[in-house]
C-alpha cells in the first residue's frame, strides 16, 4: 500500500549514527522496519506500515537527551523494551504499569533516545 500524502504529515526521519549497518540492523530487528539500499547507495528505511522513511546519517550528533522526541507505536512496550536491550539499546525510562499512557524510553545503539508508544486496548 502507497503511503498517504498531504499537508501537514510526518513523512521522514533523519537519524544520526555512528554505524549505519548496526543502526540499520537494530531498528530491523527491534520494529521490523524494511532496510533498503538506494540507488545512490545510501541505507535508507521503511516503518512498519510503510507510512515514514527515513536514512541514518554519520557526522551529526545523537539526540542523547531527550528534547523533541520521536515515539514509535507498538503492540507491547514491555515486549519491545526487551527487544532494544537484546538487540544493543538500553532503556532510559521503563513502562509505568500506573501511568496513563503505556510509553516507555530507550537509547539506541547510536545514542539517540526515541519513545515506544503503545495504544491501550
């Protein structure tokens, strides 16, 4: 399915890295993000539902503090938290069994922090 266009969406991700291949294979494995390479032979990806792309880019720094955040949904955020440290990351700020919204925070192999938002049923 084509991603939907118009004004105003969110439609691309330029993440800092130090190791493009380890950056690639983390967000692979973790969200089951589709990794591609371009014709100009930049690595580049597809989220999960094909509705964001995005590249990873050396020489920049990583957003390691949280600031301006990026949350990526998912079905289970305490299941997803235990894919990011498997897979290299650390979490930042676990799940709150007692907040209102399920989210969660993690460090990714490069540094960045981005969120795990997931929707209560």
């Amino acid at each position: 399915m084509p991603p939907t266009f118009g004004n105003g969406k969110i439609c691309y991700i330029d993440m800092p890295a130090t190791d493009i291949s380890r950056s690639a294979e983390f967000y692979e494995r973790v969200f089951g993000w589709n990794v591609r390479t371009r014709g100009d032979g930049s690595v580049a990806f597809d989220d999960g539902v094909g509705q964001v792309s995005g590249t990873w880019t050396l020489g920049r720094p990583a957003a390691t503090q949280p600031g301006f955040l990026i949350y990526v949904m998912v079905d289970s955020a305490a299941a997803t938290c235990e894919l990011v440290v498997a897979n290299g990351g650390e979490i930042v700020l676990p799940v709150d069994p007692g907040a209102r919204e399920v989210t969660a925070l993690f460090r990714d192999p490069a540094g960045n922090v981005v969120g795990l938002y997931e929707q209560r049923g």
